[in-house]
C-alpha cells in the first residue's frame, strides 16, 4: 500500500514486444526457480499500474544495459538453461508511479 508514490524494481520479460505482454513462465522456467510465474514487459507494468489507479508511471533505470544482456546472454542462458533469445530480452526495470 501507498499513499502518493510507488518505487517498483521489478523483472520483466519480451523487452522487444512493445505491446503490454506477459511471459508465463512453465514450472521452473525461469532461472529453475518454481516460485517466478511470469513475467510482463514495462508496456505491461506500466497499464497495471496505471490500472490500479497510478495517473503518473516513469520509467526510471533498466539493468543491465542492453550491451551487458546482448554480451552476457551466451553465458546466462547456459547457467539458466534458458534459450539465448529469450534471456536477452529478460531484465530488470525500476518504475516510480504517483497516484
């Protein structure tokens, strides 16, 4: 809960989809962890937010740059398991939001 004002770091999925989308995220899908059931790309934090009732959302900081994911994806997705594509469009994304 919040009064005016939102700070979300959150992981988000299809970075190149710039339509609200959500990556499910089968069993263990993601990083073999079971308890990550999905994961929405900021088009789609963005509309829930605002669906919520958040009038204002910022996109503030996405990490790694996307030089860091383009590079280090080889060797993510054979620690992850992961496709190479798919872990080049996962991420991590700050969002502000004000009501």
């Amino acid at each position: 809960m919040t009064k005016d004002q939102l700070i979300l770091e959150t992981h988000v999925d299809l970075l190149w989809n710039r339509r609200p989308a959500i990556a499910f995220y089968a069993d263990d899908e993601l990083h073999r962890d079971s308890t990550n059931w999905c994961g929405p790309n900021p088009a789609a934090v963005t509309a829930m937010l605002r669906t919520v009732g958040f009038r204002k959302v910022e996109r503030i900081s996405t990490f790694p740059s996307r030089f860091h994911r383009l590079a280090y994806a080889p060797l993510d997705a054979r620690r992850t398991g992961n496709p190479l594509l798919a872990q080049a469009q996962q991420t991590r994304v700050v969002f502000h939001a004000w009501r």
